[in-house]
C-alpha cells in the first residue's frame, strides 16, 4: 500500500515535470517566433 502512494507520487512528480518541460520549450519557442516576426515586420517596414 504504501509502496503504490510511492510510486503514484513519483508518476505525478514525473508528469508535472514532463509538463514544465514542454511549458519551456513551447515558451522559448514563441519568444523565438515572436523575434523573427518582429524582425521580418522590420525589414518589411525597411522595404516599404
């Protein structure tokens, strides 16, 4: 019984740090994306 709390703990710490991960990452990724759309914004603004 207390082996599975155990274990069910470690599965939701696991989960909840796979979720941050992603969270990161989907983060980073639309900073990056934001970035190069400012900068091609720019450059067409430059163009124009």
């Amino acid at each position: 019984m207390t082996n599975d709390k155990f274990v069910s703990k470690s599965l939701k710490l696991l989960y909840l740090k796979r979720i941050t991960q992603s969270y990161k990452a989907n983060f980073l990724f639309t900073i990056r994306f934001l970035n190069l759309l400012t900068a091609l914004s720019a450059n067409l603004i430059i163009l124009f």
